[in-house]
C-alpha cells in the first residue's frame, strides 16, 4: 500500500498495523478491521503522520481509548491515528492540571487526588482520555469537561499548525465542540481546578464510582450510554418506559440494569449493535414521538 510506505518515513513500522482488528481497541469489543492504525510516538510523528495524511489526501479518525466509538462490520477505509501512551503525562502547577491528551482520566483524576485538586471528581470513572473528553464534553453527575477546561493545545488536521484554544473558543455544548467540525487533534490539556483536600476528593470519587458501579454493566463491554440525551427526557427512562430493557439482537442487548446501554453480551457484531439501535430508535419514536441520536461516533463499513 502506497500510504504505507509514505507512512513509513514519518513513523517507525512498527508503530503501523494493517488491517487491524477494531474490535481490540474499542470498548465494545466488536466491529471490523481498520486499513491502517497508526501509533506516533511523539508530538513531532503526530505531526508528521498529519502531514503525510493531508498529503495525500487520506481519509483517517483519531482514537483515544475506543471508548465511544462503534467500527462497522466491513471495516474502516482508511487510517485510525491512535493518540496513546506517548501522550499520557501528567503535572500539577498550582490550581492547573496539564495533561497529555492520551492520558486516561483514571490517571488524570489520580494526579488531581495527589495534588489535591479538586473539580474533576465527576469524571473519575469516566473510561476514556482526556483528549477524548474535550472532543466529546464528556460529562456525569451534573458535571462537565467545558467547565474544568482552561484550555486545550492543538494540532491542525493538516499538521501543520499548533495552537490553544479556550473552553469557549471550543464551543462546547451538550457532547458537541467545535472539533467535531474543524477535526483539529487535541495533544495537550491545560484543566483549572480548586485547592481541595484530599480525603474529601477521595470520598466524592468513591461515592461517584459506587454510583456508577451499582446503577451501570459496568462488568459488559459498551460505549457508556448510546444515545444522547433529547431534550426535556432521558434516553434511559424512554428506552425503558418502551418495554426495551432486555431486548436482544444477536449479542448485542439493551442492559437489563440501565436501558441507555447497548452491551455486548458476547460475540456481537456491529451489526447486531446498529440492529438494536435502529429498534430502539423506531420504537421510541413510535411511542413518544422522540427521536434518539446516537451518541457514539459510528465509522466504517457494512458487511
Ligand atoms: C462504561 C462506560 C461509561 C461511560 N460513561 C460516560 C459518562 O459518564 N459520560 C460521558 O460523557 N461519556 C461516557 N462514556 C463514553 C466515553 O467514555 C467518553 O465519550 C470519552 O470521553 C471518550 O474518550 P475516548 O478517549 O475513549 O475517545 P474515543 O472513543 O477514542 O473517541 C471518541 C471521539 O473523540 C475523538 N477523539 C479522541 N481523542 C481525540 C483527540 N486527542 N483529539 C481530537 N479528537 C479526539 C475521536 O475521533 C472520536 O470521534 C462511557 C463509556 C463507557 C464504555
């Protein structure tokens, strides 16, 4: 493949895999290969890959942790830029947290324990990175990213610019930014958070997790809560309040402990997964006139 060798003198071969199983990099466990999944290694093979790609005018996604993102059956056509362990660091300055934007929140809301720093308590148990969480707004317990994002750093989709941008600057509403327009790649994080002390931050996260533990199939592999939240109604509570909960395509299933979960009880496909959706979808607009959105990103092709 003509990409692959002009990959190469951007980013060790090594560092490249072809026809890569998604389902290995993607908390659902299920879907098809990619063409190409790239791993740079530094801010300067970002770059680089970026540049490449632009180049020839190549398709290609970033992933973090796979955490919300479905790859259909038939594969991804294209390249998949993984910002991983290259980009996990962490380091407290004062009320400022700056994070590698492949850190994994388990590790940033660590860093903010030790630094007791508080704020960011709401997105302990959140399972993915910290550029992911920019990208999506992720948000639990009434909290959200926008509101402990002091900044972000980028690089353009070209990879040839570097710049910040603030939470504002990024728009960020309900699981929207801006990125989700502009595809700039986020590298580097800056979080503003309160002085705290660390037993109470300890005690708000366990209580968050316990939360999460007993209300979620924390222990099936999902992408968290399929669907967004319509307006004025929860996914969960329509989902349920159709008769839903339980419903079976395939592997794929509507938790029987929180209905806004797609699971996968073992070998589904990621056609069983849109199945379930599209029924869901249908059935909950049929009965309340709701139209549910996916909130997972759904890339690739059908079988
Ligand atoms: C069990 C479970 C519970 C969850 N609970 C929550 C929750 O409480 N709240 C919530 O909001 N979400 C939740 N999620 C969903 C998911 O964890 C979040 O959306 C998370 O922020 C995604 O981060 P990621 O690194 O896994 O991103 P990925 O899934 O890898 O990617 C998601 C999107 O972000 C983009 N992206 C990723 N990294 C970058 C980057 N560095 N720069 C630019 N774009 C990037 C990707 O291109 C993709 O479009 C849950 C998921 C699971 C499996």
């Amino acid at each position: 493949m003509t990409i692959r060798r002009k990959l190469t003198a951007a980013i060790a071969d090594e560092n490249i895999f072809e026809n890569e199983p998604m389902a290995g990099h993607t908390s659902f466990k299920a879907g098809g290969c990619a063409d190409l999944l790239v791993v740079p290694q530094s801010m300067e093979e970002l770059k680089a890959v970026l540049q490449t790609l632009s180049g020839e005018d190549a398709e290609y996604v970033i992933l973090g942790n796979g955490s919300n993102i479905l790859v259909r059956d038939g594969g991804y056509r294209g390249i998949i830029v993984k910002i991983g362990d290259a980009f996990n660091h962490t380091k407290a300055d004062g009320r400022e947290l700056v994070c590698g934007a492949g850190t994994l929140m388990s590790v940033v809301s660590k860093a903010a324990v030790l630094a007791e720093l508080s704020g960011l308590e709401f997105a302990s148990g959140i399972p993915g990175t910290i550029g992911g969480a920019v990208f999506m707004n992720a948000g639990a317990y009434g909290g959200e990213t926008s509101q402990i994002l002091k900044e972000a750093r980028l690089v353009s989709r070209d990879g040839r610019e570097e710049f910040c941008m603030t939470a504002e600057e990024l728009q960020m509403g309900y699981r929207h930014t801006l990125l989700h327009e502009t595809g700039h790649i986020v590298t580097e994080v800056v979080l503003r958070l309160e002085e705290g002390r660390e037993e109470e931050i300890r005690e708000k996260i366990a209580d968050f997790t316990g939360r999460r533990n007993s209300k979620q199939p924390v222990t099936y592999p999902s992408a968290g809560s399929f669907f967004k939240r319509p307006e004025g109604y929860f996914a969960g509570t329509l989902i349920q309040d159709a008769g839903l909960k339980g419903l079976t395509v395939g592997g794929a299933q509507v938790s029987e402990l929180h209905a806004g979960f797609i699971i996968n009880k073992g070998g589904a496909t990621a056609a069983d997964i849109l199945q379930l959706m599209e029924i869901v979808q249908a059935e909950v607009l049929d009965k309340y006139g709701v139209k549910l959105e996916p909130e997972v990103r759904i890339i690739g092709e059908s079988v």
